[in-house]
C-alpha cells in the first residue's frame, strides 16, 4: 500500500498541480503536504479548507437517505487563475480525510485532474 508521501508525490504529477495536502477535516490537521499552498502555510490553509469540507459534508442538502456515509464525494471551487479539488478519502476507521489539490487553471485539466485525485485517494486507502 502507498504511503501518504508517495501518495502527494503522485497528486503533484497531475499537470498544473502546484500544491497538494491531506487534511484530517475533524480537526483542521495537515497530515501530509507537498508543493506550495495557496496561503504560503499547509496548516492554515488545511484549517480554511476544512470549514468549507464541513459545510458540504455536514448539511442536509447533501444527505442521501440510502447512504448513511458522507454523502460528498468532492468539491470543486474555481478562480480565474486556479481550481481546488477537495476529495474526500474513504476509510475503514472512523476517520475523516479530505486530499486537496491546488490546480493551475492555465495548465491543469479539471475532469482529468479530477479523475486521478479520486484514483490517488483510493489507493491510499486500499493499496
């Protein structure tokens, strides 16, 4: 099974990837980082990332009745100059992970960049 490490290092050979974290969204906890971050700090952007992860996974809006799991699989925000791609990492503990890419909008493709993030974040999983 992959590492987190090996995992980020992964995530930060999708085109335009300019930073990637694993964040713990219970707490607001960087796990694990690689590249840059938007804020110049992991922690702090970890911290903000995680308001914004609780909000869509803990509202109503969301929930699915047949799922009793968290019922976001990702959230995409977009800028004029980057994407956030924040995928939510299934576990068999009770855990709650969340890896967030920091994606170049000129260089990065958003569907492709999407796919790979949810392929990384099942193999840290399940190996």
């Amino acid at each position: 099974m992959p590492g987190i490490d090996e995992c980020l290092s992964q995530a930060m050979t999708i085109a335009g990837a300019r930073g990637v974290s694993l964040i713990d969204w219970s707490s607001g906890l960087t796990l694990g980082a690689s590249g840059d971050s938007p804020t110049g700090d992991h922690e702090a952007t970890a911290a903000e990332a995680t308001d914004l992860v609780r909000a869509a996974a803990e509202s109503p809006a969301f929930a699915d009745p047949d799922d009793a799991g968290t019922p976001v699989r990702d959230i995409i925000v977009t800028s004029d100059r980057s994407y956030h791609l924040l995928c939510f990492v299934g576990t068999v503990f009770d855990s709650r992970l969340a890896l967030h890419l920091w994606l170049d909008r000129a260089v990065g493709n958003l569907a492709t960049a999407r796919f790979r993030l949810q392929a990384i974040a099942e193999e840290l999983v399940l190996g």
